[in-house]
C-alpha cells in the first residue's frame, strides 16, 4: 500500500504563488505514472500536471504557470503554483499508479482570494 502525503497548500492572494509537495512511501525511481489533481466544490476532479520519466504535460489553463517536477531521491513530487487566480482554488490530490494500483494522497486545500 501506498501512502502520499501532499503539503504547501495554503491561503494565497491572486497573483502568488504556492508550492505543494507529495511525499510517497515508496521509491518513485521506476513510477513514470505521477501527478497533481485538483477538485474544485461540485466539481470533478481534473487533472493538473504529469510527469513521467522525460516529460511532464498540464492543462491548458495553468501552462506558463504551474510547473511540476520530480525528486526521486526524496521520493516526492511538486507542483510550483505562480501567478495563481480565483479559479485555481480547489483541493489538489497527488497521483500516483503504483503499477496496477491508482493512489491518492488525501489533498491539500489551496485558496486564491482576488
């Protein structure tokens, strides 16, 4: 079983920016499968950001502004937030396909107020 632990959620004003971290009990050095999700009230959950091995893909709302990178000595996953807007606000969740398994880390609230 896998755990994922994101951080660096936060009250933020638009215009700033936020870093969130996911730490993951296990080695990450074989998992291309690997991302950030977010969930806005009433919403579906939508993907952010992935990153494999040699590329990383967002939608397009946050291209230019999120950046997601991997560390896999630290086992951990970010996604750096800048120029974040209203419409940013959601809980982020970590993803991560630990082979056959989909895992989540329980989110971490980012707040954009205008």
């Amino acid at each position: 079983q896998v755990q994922l632990v994101e951080s660096g959620g936060g009250l933020v004003q638009a215009g700033g920016s936020l870093r969130l971290s996911c730490a993951a009990s296990v080695s990450i050095f074989r998992i291309n499968a690997m991302g950030w999700y977010r969930q806005a009230p009433g919403k579906q959950r939508d993907m952010v950001a992935t990153i494999t091995s040699g590329s990383t893909n967002y939608i397009n709302s946050v291209k230019g502004r999120f950046t997601i990178s991997r560390d896999n000595a630290k086992n951990t996953v970010y996604l750096e937030m800048n120029n974040l807007k209203p419409e940013d606000t959601a809980v982020y969740y970590c993803y991560l396909r630990y082979y056959a398994e989909d895992c989540w880390g329980k989110g971490t609230l980012v707040t954009v107020s205008s």
